[in-house]
C-alpha cells in the first residue's frame, strides 16, 4: 500500500523542529511551537527569519510566495496568495484565499491499490454478540425509539425509569431512548424516506437486541412501517430481531404507556440475557470515522493515526467508513483515483454535485465550513481541512458509495454521503450499520451516541489534558515525536478491540447519547 497520499512525511525527531514540513513540495510548514518576531529558526538546513508572533498550528510560509500563486501544504494546492508573501510569514486567511480548482479533471481508478489481506490465523479477535442475521454486536441494548417528536418524552422516560437495574448481571449493556425532534411536519418525499432510512437503521442496528417502538399514533412517521413489511432498505436485516410497539393513543395517553412500556423492556431483557459474547475476528467490525473541533495538528496525528488503523482493519476483512463530505471538498479528487473502479470513482463526484446543489439552495457555501475555532487551531480553509480530514480513510482503495443512513453492505474502505455537523454525521454512520466509532478532536469535543462506542482522540497534548475525561487517547505524542503515526494507530486498532469486547469508553461512561437525525427539507 502507498502510504505517500494519506501519512505526513518527516515527523521523527519533531520534538526538536519549532516548524513540521509535511512534503517536500510544501512551500508552508505547520508550527509546532509559539514562534515570535525576530526568531531565527532552521527547516531542512535552511535559515529563516520569523516575521511576526505565530501560534502552534498555524502556517509559516517556507519561501516567497508571488500574488496569485499556490500555497502548497499536503503536497496539495490549499490557496491562492492574495498578496506576495515572504519566507517567514504568518499565512492564513488574511494573505490566502480558497481555490476549489472550478472545471478540475478528475481521474478515475487510477491508482487503485490492492489490498495486502492478513492470512486468517493472523487476525486478532474480539468477543461480540452474534446476531441471527450475521451482524455482530459490540453492544447489546435494548433501545426505546420514539418515531417522532410527539412520542419522545415518553421513551426517554421509560428508559430512565430503568435506570435502577444492573444490566452487567442481566447480560445486556442498558436499555436506552432514542428521542428526537422528526417524524412529523415532513414533506412527503426524500425527507420522510431518509428519516425512515436512519429509525430503520437503529431498529436493525448490531448493537440491539430488542426494540421498543413508541409513537403518538397521528405523526406523519407512522410505527406501521417498521413493524409490517414496507421496504425501508434496511428489512433483509430483521431476521431474529425482537420487535414490539406501543401507540400512546390507543394505550391511554403518557402514564399508561410509560406504565406499558415498562413491562415490555422487562420481557425483552429477559430475552435479551440470552445473547452471551463469542470470540469473533476483527473483520467483523464496521469503522465509523468521524472528526469535530479540528485543529490543524488533526490532520498530521490523529487522522492519519486512524488512517492506518483503517487500513489494518481492512486488511483483517472489516469496514471503514469515511463520512462528511463537506470535509472532502478539495481532497475528492484522492478518493476518485484509489475508487475501485471507474464508476465507484463517479460516484464520489455524483455526491459532491449533490451537496453543492443542497447547499446553494440556501445560499450556502463549501467555506462556510471550517468554523471559527478551526481557523484559530491554524486551518484556513475546508480544501486544508479536507486534505487533513480525508486521512482517516487511510490508503486501501475506496470500494463503496453510499447515502445518508444508507445499510453498507460491502467490506473495504467506503464513503458516506453526511453532514460535518458532528451529530448528524455520527447518526448517518451508526445507521448506516457501524457497531464502532472513532472521533479525533484537535480543539475538544463531548459527543457520544446511544447505541455505539465512540473513542475520542485527540490531536494535541494540550487538549488530551484540558479534555482528559472526554479523550480516550492521545495522539499528540506524534506531533511531539515520541510516537510514530504507525504506533499510535496500532493503539487505535488495540482500543477499538477492547472496547468491542466490553471496556467502556469515555463517552459512555459519561452518558452521551447524541441521535440528531438530518432533515433535509421544509417544515410543514
């Protein structure tokens, strides 16, 4: 595998460099310490003057940079300057502007890699609950899922009202509520199919064993289309599944239904205690990726950590799945070449035009994305943060695309057609079938999920410390050059099966539970 596209190049001995070049065709470098005005510093055996105060993170031009030509970092064009720039400048969004390269020509399969698979007698293993279906769980709840609005205050109350149980000694890891605010004032369509798509999707999800459905009665999404045998795209994953629902209407309003709804999860923990965890391979996982408050160190340490966390897992026979597409503007044209063929390659692009053409119907642009702290952790701009955020994929060729809440069906590499807005795109993945998620954070992040772990990792030491309660691992050590990003990743791959076999993450012992479905359309 090539690792030239997806792994920052020259980190050993980092601890000693005040400025990382990532490739050799990089005219700016990423500070690793504060710079000031006046400091002399060396980058690859040549000289140069600090011109102003500088913040860990952001970028020092490396050479003179003319008016109107390419700032290069990633080895990729990340902007145009807006004025000439001298070695040893600050260079952000005053001097540089966006170029999303308007017409690019796109290669297609043409540096699709071939994946070394590990023999089977060398693929780790993780104790997973088997699923009738062939999915395996790294959970086993029992989830209350309310179909809409109306109905979410009673499942949130009939899971906290079970709050008292030990479910370690009953075999099953709790049972949890799915409220949300959709499922009614919907326009008929693509947005109804998409939320069906996503509850769907946590009916069937590996990590439950039972559902509990609970609806209003009246609400545009109706609980009949989850127990009967309409076509959600996710049904061929019912079998064994246990299946009940309650109707608030006709069981008597909110008390009642609490009441009934009560008595059905003790049933369904009853069955439920007879799923026991057995040694299952690693291929077995299904890799949801994700990053929020990111920082310009995201894409030098922990992205590219996961990146080859991704890539061992592929070559175990599992699923990564690289989401937010918002976050790939800029580095698509990385994804189309390593596509498994030319019309997976297409599809990618079909996805881009797409949520071009959704965002410009409310005026939206690509570099509305990044955020305000994004910029003051030293990303410019999303083509920047997407050549950074593109690395967790790692390198193995790019086998599926698929939509929002879509099932992923396939093993290998895949894209998910998301939001950026972080609990949205974690809802797409987990419906989508992920029974695990990793999540890098260079500025902080607090998000979890309901029904699947999600490991934090951050991608500076600083905010491994602030953040300490929230952060699982820390990848900093790679910007400070105690670790490789080879090492950290195997650490990564080490986490993930653990906390597949039980150990709790940071966030669940927090009790995050984040279920933000995406509504695409108006409300009614």
């Amino acid at each position: 595998m090539n690792n030239n596209e997806a792994h920052p190049n020259g980190l050993n001995g980092s601890s000693s460099r005040p400025v990382l070049v990532l490739r050799e065709s990089d005219n700016v470098g990423v500070v690793r310490t504060q710079l000031s005005a006046g400091d002399l510093i060396e980058v690859d055996g040549r000289k140069i003057e600090v011109r102003e105060a500088i913040s860990p993170g952001h970028k020092l031009s490396l050479q003179a940079i003319a008016e109107g030509s390419p700032v290069i970092k990633y080895g990729e064009f990340i902007a145009n300057a807006t004025r000439d720039i001298a070695a040893g400048e600050w260079v952000h969004t005053h001097n540089a502007v966006p170029d999303f390269a308007a017409g690019r020509e796109y290669e297609y399969a043409t540096r699709t890699p071939v994946t070394d698979f590990f023999p089977p007698e060398q693929v780790p293993t993780f104790m997973g609950y088997q699923r009738e279906n062939g999915d395996v769980g790294t959970r086993n709840y029992i989830a209350v899922i309310a179909t809409s609005n109306c109905s979410s205050h009673v499942a949130s109350e009939i899971a906290e009202r079970m709050r008292h149980v030990k479910y370690e000694t009953h075999g099953v890891d709790g049972v949890v509520a799915i409220p949300h605010q959709e499922g009614c004032g919907h326009s008929q369509g693509e947005d109804t199919w998409q939320l069906e798509r996503t509850i769907a999707g946590m009916i069937y999800h590996p990590n439950v064993g039972a559902v509990l459905m609970v609806s209003l009665g009246c609400e545009v999404n109706q609980m009949s289309k989850y127990l009967g045998t309409v076509q959600l795209g996710q049904q061929a994953f019912r079998k064994g599944k246990l299946i009940v629902g309650l109707e608030m209407q006709s069981t008597g309003g909110t008390l009642k239904t609490i009441e009934g709804g009560i008595r059905q999860v003790e049933e369904l923990i009853k069955e439920c205690q007879k799923m026991k965890r057995t040694e299952q391979p690693l291929g077995k996982i299904l890799l949801g990726t994700n990053c929020g408050g990111s920082d310009a160190f995201s894409g030098i340490s922990a992205n590219p950590a996961v990146g080859y966390c991704s890539d061992l897992l592929v070559r175990s026979g599992g699923t990564s799945v690289l989401a937010e597409i918002p976050e790939c503007m800029g580095a698509e044209h990385l994804l189309t070449r390593r596509a498994i063929d030319e019309a997976t390659g297409r599809k990618v692009i079909d996805v881009v035009n797409w949520y071009r053409e959704y965002l410009s119907r409310f005026g939206g642009k690509w570099d509305d994305n990044p955020s305000p702290g994004n910029k003051a952790g030293g990303i410019t701009n999303v083509a920047e943060k997407s050549l950074g955020g593109v690395a967790k994929g790692g390198t193995t060729a790019l086998t599926g695309v698929f939509a929002y809440a879509e099932r992923i069906d396939r093993k290998g590499f895949v894209l998910m057609n998301t939001p950026g807005y972080d609990p949205v795109s974690l809802t797409g993945i987990a419906a989508g079938g992920a029974n695990m998620i990793v999540f890098t954070t260079g500025r902080g992040s607090a998000i979890g999920f309901p029904v699947v772990p999600v490991i934090k990792i951050a991608s500076n030491s600083r905010i491994a410390s602030v953040m300490e309660d929230n952060i699982d691992i820390n990848a900093g050590t790679i910007v400070e050059g105690k670790e490789s990003v080879e090492e950290v990743g195997r650490r990564i791959l080490e986490m993930i099966r653990r906390v597949a076999s039980g150990e709790r993450t940071k966030s669940e012992l927090l009790g995050h539970k984040e279920f933000v479905p995406w509504r695409v359309g108006p409300v009614l």
